[in-house]
C-alpha cells in the first residue's frame, strides 16, 4: 500500500512541475491577471496551491508553517515560489516515504 501513495506523492511533484514550466512561459500580464478564479490570477492559484499543501503538512506532521489564511501571498515572484513549491513536494515525498503501512491504515 505504502508504493502506492509514495507514487501519488511522486506524481504531484512532477505534476507540479509542469505547472510552474507552463506558468514561466506566460507573459506577466498573463501570469498576474485576474482570470476569474477564486483566487484571482495565476500567480494566486500558484500561491494558494502552495499554502493548502503547508497547511495540511502542518496537520501531518506538526511542523512547518501553516498560513491562516488560504489566499495567502506566501511569494511575490513566480522563481522565489517555485523553489518554495519544489522544497514542499519534496517534504511530502520523504514524509510520505517515511510512513510504514501500519500508518497508512
């Protein structure tokens, strides 16, 4: 069972990383625009993305920094977010490795 979420976790990060490659390719204008999500632009679904994820590693693990709030602005830059985004998926996949099945059940 363990293989399975250590896959999912895997998946995410690499999914995440087609994300922030598509978003480097925007235009600023693009980038920051409100698009009518929820959380407006581009830039604040990247954010709110990145603060849910923190959140709930908090709750995990009982360590790290929880926002509270969920349109928080963690980062100001798409680079400064980006190695925020990629040093959290890799928090997730050494916790989610670190799980025995027992935990899983």
């Amino acid at each position: 069972m363990k293989e399975h979420w250590v896959t999912f976790a895997r998946y995410n990060a690499w999914a995440n990383g087609l994300v922030y490659d598509h978003a480097a390719g925007l235009g600023t204008r693009d980038y920051r625009s409100d698009r009518g999500a929820f959380f407006k632009s581009v830039h604040g679904t990247l954010n709110h993305m990145l603060t849910t994820d923190r959140i709930w590693m908090k709750r995990f693990t009982g360590q790290g920094d929880a926002p509270s709030r969920l349109d928080a602005v963690l980062f100001e830059t798409l680079p400064e977010l980006r190695v925020a985004r990629e040093a959290e998926d890799a928090r997730i996949i050494h916790w989610v490795e670190s799980l025995e099945d027992a935990d899983l059940e």
